[in-house]
C-alpha cells in the first residue's frame, strides 16, 4: 500500500531579508575574494543577499557586476584586472571610513 501526501503550496515567496552588515566586514569580504582565502560560498552569499545599509548594498552590487563590467581576460578569473584594482580600492575606501 502507498500513500501519498500532497501539500499546499505556499503562494508566497520565500525571501531572505537584508543581511546586516558592517564596512569592516564587507571589506574583510571583499578582500578575502581577492586573495583567495574566503570561504567556497563567501562570495556567492555576499554578492546574492542585500546589504540593510544602501552604501554597503551599492558596493555589493557594484562588485556582484564586475564579472560583466570588465570582463575576465584570464580563462578561470572573475573579472579584468581592471575589476580587480577596482575592489581592491573599495577595500581601500571602506577601511578608511570609520
């Protein structure tokens, strides 16, 4: 005998809200991804989740488009050198900001 269940589905979306986040933090992201030591889904967490902060969240979506800004000219890179110089300058950025 088989029995099967089927449950409602739910007309809403699941969304997950804003991350808090500080400029420390972000930077610590950010230049994390640059060296290479970040975690396997640091990068895709940080570049897929809103930032409450609208500063935070434009640096987010800014590095989130650098892959198709300035594109890789290194087969495996994520972006252009130029895209990364510009990272490593919104560590600079939001470092200096307290």
């Amino acid at each position: 005998m088989k029995i099967y269940c089927q449950l409602p589905l739910s007309k809403k979306r699941h969304r997950v809200s804003n991350v808090q986040r500080t400029k420390l933090e972000v930077a610590d992201i950010i230049e994390r991804f640059l060296n290479g030591t970040g975690g396997e889904w640091d990068w895709d967490d940080f570049t897929s989740f809103g930032i409450t902060d609208a500063y935070l969240d434009s640096v987010r979506i800014q590095c989130a488009e650098l892959n198709l800004t300035y594109p890789p000219t290194t087969k495996g890179h994520y972006c252009s050198e130029a895209g990364f110089e510009i990272m490593r300058g919104l560590v600079a950025t939001l470092r200096a900001s307290k």
